[in-house]
C-alpha cells in the first residue's frame, strides 16, 4: 500500500498536500511535519522490506515541505552564502523533478502505442555444433589425454606406525607397586622389561625422581656410571 499521510487538516498523498501547500491552498504550518515522518518510518517497518524509489521520493518532498515551512516561520532569517547556495541547489533539484515528474505522466499515456522496432521476420536458427575440419579425432584424443595429465595426482602418504607408551602417571603407579612389594630394588632391575626402549627407561628414570621428591623412594649409587638402588620405607607385601 503507498504510504497516506493522515493529519488534522488533510489526509492523502503526500504528493497532493505538496501541490496544495505550495498553491496556497493548504497552510504549512497546520502540517505536522515530524508526525509526517514517524508515520512514514513506521510504513517502511511495516512493508518488511526498504522501498528505495518510495523512500528517495519521500525524502525530496520532506526536504521541500521542510524548506517551505521554515520560510514560513523564519522570514527575516540571515542566511550565510553557502546555506543560500545549498537551499538554491535544493530549489534547482525540486524543479528539475518536478519537469520529470510532470514528463512521466505523457510518457506514460504515449508508452505502447507506437511500436518503434517491430519483430524480427527473420528465420530463427537452430544452434548446430560444428568443429573446425583441422580439429581431428586424434587431435581430440590427445587433448583428452594432456588434460588427463594435467590433473593432480594421488600422493600415497608415508604411514608410521605410533608405539603407545606408558604416560608418566602410569609409570610412577608401577614403579610404587614394585617398589612397596620389594623394599629394595635396582634401577636395571625395574627396567629391565622396557626390552632397550629409551623412551621407557627416560620414562622410569622420571618417575624415579618423581617419587624422590615426594618422598617415597630413597636412591643411592655407589660408582659412577653405576646402577641405582632404590629403597622405600613404606612396607607393603614383600616378594619372594
């Protein structure tokens, strides 16, 4: 629905109260231009979606309804010269639209009547595929075939295969399990299931000195480059 402007003193299109304020026959100043505008932001909101042509032709004929009531409210208003010069650009624009705006209305009664290009007589063409005569079988199949090679190949990725290893948590549980039921016990000894795994013995090694610095293991070596002998106080059930 086009949008109505609905006042005390009118009701109607907004392009027939810009015709009657600037005949004189309807006062500006009865006009609530601000109700003006909440009424027509309220009718976009409504539409769902934002007129473009609607929305610019409300703007042109609020700016000219605001240029005319604030000539009315401020006659003897001193105006600098580039404020006169905005408001004579505004007038020239106005006047510019009104001409295009009174045009379209004989566009609009002319359009369609007279046709200028009438139809083409001429026989449709079908669209046949036709190769160049140099473009031979062969020539098609090698083509095929650069293209083919063209492509990205495959790449076979490497697989490796990823050992588990014990986490350090794990290893310290392991190594106070043996070490409570033995007492005492050698370093080799404990690890001497990891079969020359660096990565377990690193991993002993560590949860060795963990429970060093808790506390519960006592370490001892009697040489350099000896074994290590760890020895607990807590008693748990010896192995025999």
């Amino acid at each position: 629905m086009p949008f109505t402007v609905k006042q005390a003193s009118f009701e109607g299109p907004l392009d027939l109260l810009l015709e009657l304020i600037e005949n004189r026959k309807l006062f500006i100043g009865d006009i609530a231009l601000a109700k003006v505008t909440d009424d027509f932001i309220e009718h976009v909101k409504n539409l769902g979606i934002m007129p473009m042509g609607e929305s610019a032709h409300f703007i042109l004929v609020a700016s000219t309804l605001l240029l005319i009531k604030s000539k009315s409210l401020l006659p003897q208003l001193a105006l600098s010269e580039e404020e006169k010069s905005d408001i004579r650009d505004l007038e020239t624009r106005l006047k510019i639209y009104k001409r295009i705006k009174e045009a379209g209305k004989s566009v609009q009664e002319l359009f369609g009547k007279d046709m200028i290009f009438g139809r083409s007589s001429a026989r449709a063409v079908e669209p046949v595929f036709a190769p160049d005569p140099q473009f031979t079988l062969d020539k098609s199949l090698a083509c095929l075939k650069e293209l083919i090679n063209r492509l990205p190949k495959k790449e076979a990725l490497p697989k490796h295969m990823v050992k588990k290893v014990m986490s350090l948590e794990d290893m310290i549980q392991t190594l106070t399990g043996r070490i409570q039921s033995a007492l005492k016990m050698s370093f080799h000894e404990f690890t001497a299931g990891q079969k020359g795994e660096k990565v377990g013995v690193i991993v002993s090694f560590l949860a060795m000195l963990e429970l060093v610095k808790n506390g519960i293991l006592h370490v001892s070596q009697e040489s350099q480059f000896g074994d290590i002998t760890m020895e607990t106080k807590e008693v748990g059930v010896p192995r025999y």
